[in-house]
C-alpha cells in the first residue's frame, strides 16, 4: 500500500496490542504473580508481614502496571525501528510524539480493564492460563461493537476510546463513540476491581499456617516464661 506510513503502522500496533496481546499478556503475568504465592507456599511467608491481604494484591498489580508501561515504550521504540527499516514515510517529531503516546496511553488503558481478570484469575490456583485465553475472547469482541452503547462503553472499546484512537477508521465503526460512556465503563472496571480487592481473602491454607505459626510463638513463650 504506498499510503501506508507511519500513522498506519502505530494504529495497527495499538490495534493488535489491545486486541490480542496485552489481555493475553498482562492476564498471564499478572494472574501468575498472584498465583505463584500459593503455588510456591510462600504466601504464609507474607502474611506475617503486617500488611493487609488487600493491599499486597494492590502490589502485584502495581508490578503488572509498571511492566505495561515498559512494554508500551518498548512497542514504540520496536514500531520505529520497523518502520525505519522498511522504508515508510511520515516520521516527524509531532507523529512520534502524539502516535507514540497513544501506544503508552492504550497499553495503560487495557491494563486498568484487565485488573479485574488479573485478580480473580490469580486467586484461582493454576487458573491463570484460562483466564488469559477468555481475556483475550473479550479483547477480540470490541470487533462486533461497532455502534451504540457498547461501542463506547465496552471496557476494551473504551480503554481504545480514551488513548484517542479512531475506531471509525481502523474498527469500522459506524457512528463516533462518546469519551463520557467510555468514562463510565471505565470507572466500572476500576470500582470492580476495588470491590474485588475489598473483599478479597487469602487462601485457607495460608491462613492456617498463619494461625500455627502464631500459635506456636505462643506456645514457646509460654515455656519461655
């Protein structure tokens, strides 16, 4: 295609990132921080740390955020290099600068949509790798909204809406999706993913070993005395 230059090309890596990759991505990575705490038994070892479960789960979705924002600048820097290589016209400062950010700004986007996922998943023992497989089936659903609500207001719709990319364009949408149902559906996410965390609780295993361990100092001060 001799119109195809670099606008194209980062369209298309945000495209494929939010579709495919990253809720593929970002639910195993995430769901496997979680998980292997219960996995490898180390997560007894946590909970003697006077922190709440809450918030050592706010933790490894914080590690998850930070690899999504690295993974985004690594997207832009690989999108140059490709493009550069290939010969493609239109890299100015302003494209670099406003089509770059919009990579960083879905790749931060789809991670808040798929907090949820990552929560729930992790907390299942070896559920991970399926949740990442049905992440992705809803990654790949923004395909059949092309108009109404669920255009603006579906979460991985909407984490496309807010980076500002063109779903008219590049997802044939038939009308312009609204930046406010985009809000809401993303606010949705973010009140579910604290509802999850809020009522969140570690495994029973885990809290029985807590419970020994504690028991036991008791038991040896006693003795101790």
């Amino acid at each position: 295609d001799p119109n195809f230059d670099f606008v194209h090309l980062f369209a298309n890596v945000v495209w494929g990132n939010t579709q495919v990759f990253l809720p593929i991505s970002l639910v195993m990575i995430g769901g496997w921080l979680i998980d292997r705490e219960n996995t490898h038994d180390t997560m007894k070892n946590l909970l003697t740390v006077p922190v709440p479960y809450p918030k050592l789960l706010g933790g490894k979705l914080a590690v998850t955020g930070l690899l999504s924002l690295l993974f985004g600048l690594y997207s832009v820097a690989v999108t140059v290099l490709t493009g550069v290589l290939a010969g493609l016209p239109g890299l100015t400062p302003g494209v670099l600068l406003q089509q770059g950010g919009q990579v960083v700004a879905a790749t931060l986007t789809t991670f808040l949509v798929c907090m949820p996922m990552i929560l729930i998943f992790g907390q299942m023992r070896g559920a991970y790798l399926g949740g990442s497989i049905l992440t992705f089936f809803l990654g790949y659903c923004i395909l059949f909204f092309k108009s109404g609500f669920l255009l603006s207001a579906y979460p991985f719709s909407a984490a496309l809406v807010l980076a500002g990319f063109d779903m008219q364009e590049y997802n044939g949408a038939a009308e312009a999706p609204s930046i406010p149902l985009a809000l809401l559906g993303m606010a949705a996410v973010i009140v579910l993913t604290a509802v999850i965390l809020m009522i969140s609780r570690p495994s029973s295993k885990a809290g029985s070993t807590k419970k020994k361990r504690a028991g036991g100092r008791r038991q040896a001060g006693r003795r101790t005395r």
